[in-house]
C-alpha cells in the first residue's frame, strides 16, 4: 500500500513539476512588464511635454488615439507609439536615413 502511495506522490510530483515548466516559459515568453498599458492624460502629458489642453484639442479632433474607461480617457502605449511613428516628419525620416 506504501509503495503505491508513493508512486501516485511521484507521479503527481512529476505533473505538478510539468505544469510549473509550462508556467514559467510562458512568463519568459510574456512581453508584459509591469508597468500599466494605459497612460492617463497627465502621464501622457508628462511623457510628451504637450499640455493636457493640447492632449484634449487633438483628441477631439480625433489625432490622436485613446480611449475611455467611465469618465477617465485613457492612451494606450501601442497606439501611440504608432501614432508617433505616423507623425514623423518627412526629413528626420530622411535625416536617419543619412546616417
């Protein structure tokens, strides 16, 4: 009876052991840190050196990317990386490719 109590221990060991690899590769695999997705409209600010005011002007005239979660109006870090990236102008584009 001992020996089979110690085999299903073993066997379940080994799947818990398993299933603890898969957990962490996935974490090593995650891009995800952990700062939050989502910057708020003084983050952004802050981040951008725009006033809040010019944050709301150009995102009424729908300029730039961003969201609302209830009340709050949120910018989601992808979409304004790629937003920014829309928004070069033509000669620093030009200029990195100079160098």
């Amino acid at each position: 009876m001992k020996k089979k109590k110690s085999f299903e221990i073993l066997e379940l060991l080994s799947k818990l052991t398993i299933s603890i690899e898969k957990i962490e590769q996935q974490l090593a695999g995650s891009t995800s840190t952990n700062e939050p997705e989502y910057l708020s409209i003084d983050e952004l600010a802050k981040l951008t050196g725009l006033s809040k005011n010019t944050i709301y002007q150009k995102r009424s005239r729908r300029e730039i990317p961003a969201y609302k979660f209830g009340r709050e109006l949120r910018f989601k870090k992808s979409d304004l990386n790629t937003w920014m990236e829309t928004k070069k102008h033509p000669m620093l584009n030009l200029l990195q490719e100079v160098k």
